[in-house]
C-alpha cells in the first residue's frame, strides 16, 4: 500500500513542469492537484501527510468536503514549496 509523499508530489510537479512547459503554470498545477484529490482514500492521505488542520478563512471559501479541504492543504503546500511557482 503505497502513502502520499508530499516531496515525491512536489518532485513530480516540477518535472513535469520542466518537461511540458505549460503556457500557464499556476492552471497546470491546479489541475494537478485537482486529479490528486480525486479519491476520498488520498485525500485523506494527502491531510494526514501535510498535518492540515487549518481551514478556516481561505481564499478558496467555506468548505464543503474532503476533497476541497485536501485540494486546500495541497495547494498551500506547493505555493510554499514548488521552486517554480
């Protein structure tokens, strides 16, 4: 059973980044994590690997589900540490 690694997400992004070289990167990342949150079972991963638990007064407005609070946590986490974004 393999876990979410938050580093080998990271890692993946940017070479697909390097690789694709998207017209708009921030577009390409949200749609990568879009397709990472897709399952209730990795977004639940992806919460537990980040420690997320802080969800209130986001820009992305009220949460609804497990999958946006999971996009939410992503997201923080590749605008702190993607090199590229």
């Amino acid at each position: 059973m393999s876990r979410f690694n938050s580093y080998a997400f990271i890692k993946d992004l940017e070479d697909l980044i390097a690789e694709e070289s998207p017209s708009d990167v921030n577009e390409f990342i949200h749609e990568h994590i879009d397709t990472a949150v897709i399952y209730y079972k990795d977004c639940f991963e992806i919460l537990q690997s980040l420690h997320f638990t802080d969800w209130e007064n986001h820009e992305f407005g009220n949460v609804t589900n497990i999958s946006q609070l999971a996009f939410i946590a992503l997201y923080d986490f590749v605008n702190d540490t993607l090199e590229t974004a």
